[in-house]
C-alpha cells in the first residue's frame, strides 16, 4: 500500500510527508477494519455495516470523552455517518 510518512515534524510549508510503498496491514483475529470502509460510497451492506460500527464508535467515545468540544465532535460525527450528511461535510 501506499502511505504518507511523517518522517520529521516540521511545518508543512516544509512538505515533511514523504509518499512511501509499506507492507499492507495485518488486521488482527480481535481486529476489524472500519475507517476506509466507512468512508466508501455506495450502498453495499459490507459498507453500511461499517458505517454503523464507526457511527456506534463515536458515540462510545463520546461518553468517555473529557472536554465537551470532544463529546461534541464524536456525537456530530456518529450522527452525520449514521444517517449521512445533507451536503457535502469537511474543511473548506
């Protein structure tokens, strides 16, 4: 697979990401692959199931978060994965 590899903090003016080839993941028997799933489109149930697990996720993760912006942050998030987002979300 192919990754970005912060090799050194620096700004990035500095570009400090170095684009690298890197064995593929060894997922775990306890382990499951959520994110990249989670963030593919389309309606295939292997996606839709991911998206509840990230969506369940985030909301654990909520309750156990300490500063309210973090609860916020996760309780947004799970909602928006799980009932999908009205326009298009993210940093503009």
């Amino acid at each position: 697979m192919r990754a970005a590899l912060l090799n050194r903090p620096a700004p990035a003016a500095d570009r400090p990401l170095e684009i690298v080839g890197l064995p593929d993941p060894e997922i775990g028997p306890d382990e499951v692959l959520i994110d990249v799933l989670a963030c593919a489109p389309g309606d295939d149930p292997h996606v839709a199931q991911a998206r509840a697990l990230k969506a369940e996720l985030c909301g654990a993760l909520a309750k156990s978060a300490e500063s309210f912006v973090s609860q916020s942050l996760y309780v947004s998030t799970a909602r928006i994965i799980a009932e999908g987002a009205p326009k298009p979300t993210g940093v503009r």
